[in-house]
C-alpha cells in the first residue's frame, strides 16, 4: 500500500481527436474518468511535483510559488493550473473545489476559476458540478516530450531483445529530482502488485535505476538532492538513512552496477547500469527486474549483468 500511495501519475498516450462539441464544461456530463494519467512535465530539469517534498518552511505547494513573486515574467496563473493539475492522482481520480484548495493550498474562487479554465479547454470536467476529474487530453502535455525523445522511441527494439533474452522485464528511466520516470519499458510478465508502464515515477533511493543515477550525480548535485529524500520503508530491508544510502552509492560508482534486492516491493529484485553520452555523461539507467524467487542474486551478477551492459553500450550510440 505504501508503494501504490508514493506512485503519482501513470501512463502516457496520445488521446483521440476531439472536436469542439465533445469538449466538456463544468456543467455538462462526461466520459467515465480516465485510469492512469501522466507527468506532463519536463523529465531531465528540476522538477516541481505534488509527490515531492517542499522546501523547509514552506507548508503547501501554493506558498512555494511565492519565490517567483520577484520574477516579471513568471505567470503564476500558469503555476496555478498547473498545481490543480497535479493534484490529481491514482488514489484521487475525483476531487472537490474544497479538496483541491486545501491540497494546493490555493483559495477556492482559484481553484474555481483554475477548473472552469481546464474544463473549457478539455483538460478536465464533473459529472455531478461537485467533483472533478482529468480527461485525457492532459495526456497530450507529456506525449510531444516522449514522442520527440530519440532514447524513448528506438530504445525499444533493444529492449524488447534484451526482455526476450533473460525473460524478464527491462526498463530504462531518468532522474527527475527524488524519483525516476520510466521512459520506455518491456515487459514479459507482471512482477510487481503495481503495473510499470511509461511515464509512471518511483523512489530513486530503493531502485536499481535510482541508484545509478543517484550515484554519477556530481558532489554538488548529490548533496542538494538528498536532503529531499523521503526514506519511507516500503519494505523491512529498505534503507532508511542518508548514511546507508551514501555507502550504497559508493559502491554502486565503484562497480558500476546497482543491485536492489526488495527493497521497493518484497520478492522483487532489480540490476541496473548507466546510459553514458559520447561526452561521458550519464544521462539515463537501464534494469532487468525479476522474482526473487526465481532470479538470485549471484544469477544476476553472473548471467543478467553481460547482456546488460551490452544492451547499455549499445543504447549510448543513440545518444550522439
């Protein structure tokens, strides 16, 4: 339950084409609301997320916007929609005006105005003028980012043979502040209590892919990053402590390769290894995840590892 409530937003997708009839306003009945919605927002920048925490003495996500006061060309009536946006989640699929205000800690007549904006536009509606939902075409915000991304798209042949290789399910993910975001992924079989699919985040601290990343940070980057980790124990071997998670991530830059053994999910093992640019910069990991019943450790190590790192090596070409 504690990994279903961190994980945010969900699957991206193009939506189907709507005309301007089908549009929903905040007075009209719509289409059932949509599952699994997406991160429509930049992947490799700092980001600004509901999921992650606030900076010390700042107690809602409204008050962070306070920062951009000073800043002629911020449009804080962007930032506002966009903090009603991310409100939304799996767990809340449908929220009230009163809800929405007390979770981004935005007035009621913002909201308000930020739901009947959304609503006129097709990013969002009610069926009963109470509680509102997302409607698919907030997927658009995410696909023109992954769609133009060349990693993303022909990353998935390679993946595909890799799955088909080991029988596992291979994904590869970038580090957006405290957590990955899945960008493409293969699977053979469903592994976990929660499905991975493209666009969905994760805890960077208690994943293989989060650890590489985490680990070829530079100094600077890896010290402004860590003081924002929420060490929720997901499981009864997952680190808890900023003083384990640095001796993990030593080790990691010294192997090469980071190995989760449940610490996301009980049963779930995961390897992982950097995608490194021609200048050589990491700027992505690729994993093979797999029941610890079936899969051990030495398994990984000995049989998974190889076809990793050529499947990795192979991946870099696509970063020139």
């Amino acid at each position: 339950m504690k990994l279903r409530a961190y994980i945010a937003r969900l699957r991206y997708a193009l939506p189907p084409s709507e005309t301007q009839a089908e549009r929903r306003t905040m007075n009209t009945t719509s289409r059932a609301p949509i599952r699994k919605l997406s991160n429509a927002f930049s992947l490799t920048e700092p980001s600004f997320s509901m999921t992650q925490p606030q900076p010390d003495g700042m107690s809602s996500p409204a008050v962070y916007l306070d920062q951009f006061g000073g800043d002629p060309n911020f449009m804080t009536s962007l930032a506002r929609g966009l903090l009603v946006i991310q409100a939304f989640s799996e767990s809340k699929l449908q929220l009230s005006i009163s809800q929405l205000s007390k979770k981004t800690g935005l007035s009621r007549a913002c909201v308000r105005r930020c739901l009947h904006t959304l609503s006129e536009l097709g990013f969002a509606a009610t069926d009963d003028g109470r509680n509102f939902h997302l409607r698919p075409r907030v997927l658009t915000l995410g696909h023109s980012y992954l769609s133009s991304m060349p990693l993303s798209t022909a990353a998935q042949p390679i993946l595909e043979h890799l799955s088909q290789i080991l029988n596992e399910a291979c994904s590869i993910a970038l580090l957006d502040g405290v957590d990955i975001v899945y960008v493409a992924r293969a699977n053979v079989a469903r592994i976990m209590a929660i499905d991975l699919g493209v666009g969905i985040r994760l805890p960077a601290f208690c994943t293989s892919m989060g650890r590489v990343l985490l680990a070829h940070l530079s100094p600077e980057e890896l010290e402004a990053v860590l003081p924002k980790v929420e060490f929720t124990r997901f499981t009864e071997k997952t680190i808890t402590s900023v003083e384990k998670l640095r001796h993990a991530l030593t080790t990691v830059r010294r192997e090469g390769y980071a190995i989760i053994d449940q610490e996301l999910e009980l049963g779930l093992r995961s390897i992982a290894v950097p995608l490194i640019s021609p200048v050589g910069r990491v700027v992505a990991a690729i994993d093979v995840g797999a029941h610890g019943q079936r899969v051990s450790l030495q398994d990984m190590q000995t049989r998974f590892l190889p076809y990793l790192r050529a499947a990795a090596q192979e991946l870099s070409l696509l970063l020139r």
